[in-house]
C-alpha cells in the first residue's frame, strides 16, 4: 500500500513537471513581449516548438503526447501572430490572416484526438437558451473589458455591412479557432491529464498569458478569470458552440459596438 501511494504520488509530479515546463516557457515568453522584446520572445516561441515536437517523437506516453500536441498550438499561434504585422496592418481583415492558418494544424491534431462534438438536433434546441444568454454574457464581458483596455473600434461605422463583417470574423473564425484551442483541445486534453480542476485552471491561464500583448497586467489578469469562466461553462455544457458564442459577442461588443456607443452602449 505504502509502494502504491508512492508511486501514484511521482506519477502526479510528473505529470506536473510535464505540464508545467512548457507553461513556464510559454509564460516566459509571453514575458518578453509583455516588455516589448519581440525577437526574443519568437526566438523563445521557436525552441519551444522544436522542443515539443521532439517531445513527442520520442516520449511512449500517450497521454504525455497529447498534452504536448495541444501546446504546440500556442507556440504555432503566437509565431504567425508575431509575423503578421510585418506585411498587414493590423485592422479586422488581419484577423483572417492571423487565424486562419491555425485550421490546418487544428484540424490534424483534431483528427487524431477527438474534439468534442454537439448533436444538430440537441444544439437546435439548446439555441433559444445559448443565444439569449450569450449575447447578455458577452456584453457584460466586454463592458468590464473595456474599462481595462479601451480598445479603438475595428469597424469606422455601426453600418450593417461593417457589423456584418464584424460579427463574421469575431464569431466564426477569431472565437472559433481560439476557443478550438483553449477548451476544445488544450483544455480538454488536460483535464484528461490532470483532472477538471487543473485542466480548466491551467488552460485558463495560458489564456490569459497569450494577452500579454495588450501591456497590462490587469488584461492578463482578467482574460484568465474570463477565461476560467468560459472554461467551467465547456467543463459543464461540453457545448464548443455555447463557449464560441460567447466569446464572439463579447469581442464583438468590445471592438465594435462598446467604442462607438460608449460604455453601457450609451444607456440604450
């Protein structure tokens, strides 16, 4: 009994061990261009990337593998996002650019690692009750987020056609891959290696890590409470669509409707 205890308490060290180091690297980066060291930061991203992959060549850990096959979407992620500023500026059609790329590894690691999946029939109904709520959600999300960030609209004007494209980008391709990656696969793969509570904890923090980018820690901070957030409604639902929802109108709230209106949408 005592040899059993034993050894489930180094199989839990090292499954921490395995799942921290790349957390910590990752963090580490992230670092870096929260100070403005861009070329450290993707010199940092690209090690971490032949790492992982090496990692998984030779580990015979199937568990240990997947985890790492969900990581390396980070380090894929921030690259492309690093490089994309370089030929575009940064306005809603780069988000194309930035994301789009990441359906091909997505959809390879997705083919050997199933992604949970919703039934049409049992999503048709679900509807009346996601909608409603996710729009209620995602403006009280991007109300609190404004005041952090303030970011400047996406879209010149409130036309239709500019809302339109707004909501296409935000919801089906920005929320799509990235809650793809964060609760469909990273933290879905973790909750397998380390249980619920650890999966959505750590995947909600690497969430609010990769905002970095915006130069405030109470971004960080708050992405990773929106995040544990989102992460208990996947835990929950199992629904990607209720999460991707979420997240689309509160981006969409955040970047278009919230900067022309002015907080509390100009009191309706």
């Amino acid at each position: 009994m005592f040899k059993t205890q034993t050894n489930e308490k180094t199989n839990f060290l090292h499954k921490i061990f395995s799942a921290g180091a790349p957390v910590i690297a990752i963090a580490f980066a992230e670092l870096l261009i929260f100070s403005g060291r861009i070329k450290e930061a993707a010199t940092v991203y690209t090690l971490l990337l032949i790492i992982l992959s090496f990692s998984i060549i030779i580990s015979k850990k199937l568990d240990i593998r997947k985890v790492y096959q969900a990581f390396l979407l980070l380090p894929i992620l921030r690259l492309v996002n690093l490089s994309m500023p370089i030929f575009f500026e940064t306005n809603l059609y780069s988000f194309i650019f930035m994301y789009m790329p990441m359906t091909i590894p997505i959809t390879i690691i997705a083919v050997h690692h199933e992604v949970p999946r919703e039934k049409t029939r049992g999503f048709l109904k679900k509807m009346k009750i996601y909608l409603p709520f996710s729009v209620l959600a995602g403006l009280l999300f991007a109300e609190s987020e404004y005041l952090i960030i303030q970011p400047k609209p996406l879209i010149p004007n409130l036309s239709p056609v500019y809302l339109l494209e707004l909501i296409i980008i935000m919801i089906f391709v920005v929320s799509l891959i990235e809650e793809l990656i964060f609760r469909g696969i990273i933290q879905a793969r973790l909750e397998e290696f380390l249980g619920p509570a650890g999966g959505v904890l750590l995947a909600s923090l690497l969430f609010g890590l990769m905002h970095s980018s915006y130069g405030t820690l109470y971004e960080i901070a708050y992405t990773f409470l929106a995040g544990g957030i989102l992460g208990h409604f996947f835990y929950r639902t199992k629904s990607l669509s209720l999460v991707i929802m979420v997240h689309g109108f509160t981006n969409i709230f955040l970047f278009g409707l919230i900067p022309h209106l002015g907080p509390g949408l100009g009191l309706i």
